[in-house]
C-alpha cells in the first residue's frame, strides 16, 4: 500500500493545475472511492490521502498505460 501524502505532497508529485483544480480532483478520487481521506482535526488543517483497495486495484491499469504511452507514443 502506498504510503499516505498531503495535498501539498500529491502537487509536488505531479502538476495537477491550480489548488481548486486539484482540490476537486482529490475529492472527486474520494467520491469514488479510489482515495480514503483522513482529517486530523488540527490547526493549521492538516488532511492525508491514501489510496483504497479500489484505488491500489487500478495501479495495475494505470501503469499499462504508461508503458503503452512511452511505447507507442514515446512519453
């Protein structure tokens, strides 16, 4: 399982626009339930996301496509 990360660590990770983009973005991932969020309720806010079993089920597919797209696409 993939360890927990912040919003701060998902954008350092990979570019995903500007903060409201990727705030929907994340809780778009939770509505499906392929990321699990957890509030801890302090201040300054303080939230961590971890993938689900759904979310850790298509990392598999995930990374085919990435292979594909370096592959045949030369990514």
């Amino acid at each position: 399982m993939s360890p927990p990360r912040s919003p701060h660590a998902i954008v350092q990770l990979r570019s995903l626009g500007t903060a409201p983009s990727y705030g929907k973005q994340l809780r778009e991932l939770v509505a499906d339930d392929f990321l699990a969020r957890t509030d801890f309720g302090e201040v300054p806010p303080r939230v961590e996301y971890t993938l689900t079993p759904q979310g850790e089920s298509f990392v598999p597919i995930l990374l085919a496509m990435k292979q594909w797209g370096e592959k045949e696409l030369g990514l």
